[in-house]
C-alpha cells in the first residue's frame, strides 16, 4: 500500500470515530431530555393534584339515633368509600352495640352525644336533661375511652341555662331531607342535593337502609361535584 492510500484510510477511519462519537452523544442527549420532560410532566400532574385538592367543597354527613342494625352496613360503605361521618348516638342504643362504637372510633369517625334515652331535653329540668347527656358520655367513653366533645340535642332543642351549664358543642344541621319520614332512598337523595351547599352539615338517622342507601349515592354524587366529606368538627373548627 502506498502512503497516499494509508492516509487515505487513516482520514476516513478518524472521520468515522467523529460521526460515532457525535451519534452516540445526540443519543444521549435525546435521552436525558425525554427524562427531564417525564419528571416536569410529574411534578405538573402533582401540582394539579394539590389544588385540586384545596378547592374541594367540604360537607358533613351526621346520623342521629343509632346506633342500629343498618349501622354495619353503613361503616362498611363509608369505608369503601373512606369517607368519615361524625355519629350522634343514643345510649341505650349504644348499650346493645358496643363493637359499632369501638369501630367508630377506631375508624376515624367522630361519635357525639344524642342523650341517653333520646328525650326532648327542654321538657326536663335542667338536672334531669344534664343526667341524659352525662350518662351517655359515660357509657361512650367508656367504649370509645374518650368523652364525647359534641352534643346534638335530640329534635335540636334544648333551653338557653342548659346551654350555658354544657361544657359541650352543640351541633345542629343545614340541611334535613326528613329521611325518617320519607323511608325513601331517591327521595333522600334528591332532597339532599337539591338543598346542599358548601360547609353544610347533613342530618340523616343510621337507623333506616332507605338512609343508609342514600347516604352511599349522597357520597358518590357528591364526590363526583368536588365535595370532601369532613367530621363535623372539621366543619365548626377548620
Ligand atoms: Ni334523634
């Protein structure tokens, strides 16, 4: 071989080292790029997720009078959900369902006072409407190992020096489809998201499966609209 032809072959043997070593680099380059897109993309996504989150409407799902036979049913659907309720319960009720209550408790519920025997407390003396709420807390806490902090006084009544001796909170509601009365899932449900608003508390009774029911397509309605089910206290103390 002559010198001519060797450098020939050297020049096209370090030409073809450059092209290598240039296709290689874009490669790379290409590579990183795609990876740097993928976590920008992620870092987006959570973002979105994030305010998503803040301008979700928060709501309180409440169930008076129970506990009750539908009330297993109704904690295996807010769990599948999970979505917490708060649980305004009544103490003989509460006597003959010890296990509902630890598993209230247990599962993040708030559970609240609704009197022992449910009584229209502003038909009482003062005493006696102080001894059915200091006797269901007892037999709460003794359950749930915590006195119960809010008070639901049963057909929202009680008279103006009992509120003042209470060291409790009274809880009341926003909106109330009458679900004891109508025993109607569709109605229930139509009533409650007609009249539903932002930070509105719902009154339902634990007691009904037409209620029970309603609550799991409230829930699912509602989840649909951007709404957070909250605890009560979550609601009164944000
Ligand atoms: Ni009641």
């Amino acid at each position: 071989m002559d010198t001519g032809k060797k450098k020939y072959i050297y020049i096209l043997f370090l030409l073809l080292l450059y092209l290598g070593v240039m296709w290689e680099n874009k490669h790379q380059q290409e590579k990183t790029q795609s990876l740097t897109d993928d976590s920008a993309k992620e870092v987006i996504t959570a973002g979105n997720d994030v305010s998503a989150y803040q301008e979700r409407k928060k709501v309180a799902l409440t169930f008076d009078d129970g506990p009750g036979e539908s009330t297993k049913k109704l904690l295996d659907g807010l769990a599948e959900r999970e979505v917490k309720a708060t649980f305004f319960v009544v103490g003989e009720k509460v006597e003959q369902y010890p296990d509902i209550i630890a598993r209230m408790k247990e599962e993040g519920h708030l559970i609240g006072n609704h009197t022992y025997s449910h009584v229209q407390l502003n038909a009482l003396s003062c005493e006696s409407a102080m001894e059915e709420i200091r006797k269901n807390s007892d037999v709460i806490e003794q359950i749930a190992g915590e006195r119960p902090l809010y008070l639901r006084p049963p057909y929202g009544e009680c008279t103006k020096s009992m509120k003042n001796q209470l060291d409790m909170f009274l809880v009341l509601w926003d909106v109330d489809p009458l679900d004891w009365s109508v025993q109607n899932t569709e109605c229930i449900v139509q009533s409650v998201l007609r009249d539903v608003e932002e930070n509105d508390i719902i009154l339902l009774h634990d007691i009904f499966d037409t209620s029970v029911e309603a609550a799991f397509q409230i829930v699912d309605s509602l989840t649909k609209e951007n709404y957070e089910f909250v605890t009560a206290d979550e609601l009164m103390f944000p």
